[in-house]
C-alpha cells in the first residue's frame, strides 16, 4: 500500500504527533498492513478504526538496548497524552516491529503502557513483526481513534 493511498484513506481524521515525522508513520503502517508477521493487523482493521472514529492521532516511536520496551511505552503515552485524551479513545490500532530477538514479553509491556490510560471497553487491536534490518531496536507504531 503506498502511503499517498493510505493517508487518503484516513480521509483528514488523522493528526500525527508533532514528536513524529508524518511520512514515518505512514510508512510504518504501510510496512504492517503488508507484511507478514508474528501477529497481523489487516487493512480492514484499519478501515474499522477510520469509519468508527472522527478524530485520530498516530505516532511511531524506537527504542534499543536495555528496557527499550519501556522506553518506548513512556515515549507514546507521555506525548500522545499530552494533546489528546487517551482515556477516551474508543479505538486502538497498535504493531510492535522489532529485530529477531523481540520477545512477546516485550510486546507485553508496551500494550501494558497503553492498557492502563484505556478504557476497558475501547476496542484494541494490535500486531508484531520481526524485521531483521531493525538489529537491537523496537518500534512501535500507535494510533488512538475517539468518537
């Protein structure tokens, strides 16, 4: 999917955090839309956000070495939840993409991060990719959808 398609299929709902760059975000989601992972997010997954949501925010954010999974859990909750109300998103769409050593404990703990500032009936979905140019780093890639 190019990401001229898919930022016209956010149809203008969708605002990137300002701590990242819209073209890496899009390319992120474009990179876990078509590619296989452990655990995949479908563009109808993606559709259901967008058409269940009117305003959305996204961010990708790395981490590498010790506790990166951490890092990057405090990366998005803390800017994210700085310009929007985390806690009445509806809606979440997450991937964690990481080099051949992400463990599921890893993935854990950054869906622990966005668990907590939920609400238990919001609808979640999320995925994990191995990818093995990332080497040591993590990313995840988030957006958040509220009606």
């Amino acid at each position: 999917m190019l990401k001229k398609e898919l930022y016209e299929l956010f149809d203008n709902k969708l605002e990137i955090c300002s701590k990242s760059k819209p073209s890496i975000v899009l390319r992120d989601i474009a990179s876990f839309l078509t590619q296989p992972g452990l655990i995949n997010i479908e563009v109808k997954d993606l559709k259901k956000l967008i058409h269940s949501s009117k305003r959305m925010i996204a961010m990708s954010a790395k981490a590498r070495g010790n506790k990166r999974s951490h890092k990057i859990g405090r990366e998005i909750i803390s800017n994210i939840g700085n310009i929007f109300r985390v806690k009445k998103a509806t809606y979440v769409l997450f991937n964690i993409t990481g080099s051949p050593d992400l463990t599921l404990y890893e993935v854990n703990e950054v869906a622990n991060y966005i668990f907590n500032v939920i609400t238990s009936d919001a609808n979640i979905v999320f995925g994990a990719l191995i990818d093995e140019n990332k080497k040591d780093y993590i990313n995840a890639t988030v957006i958040f959808g509220r009606k």
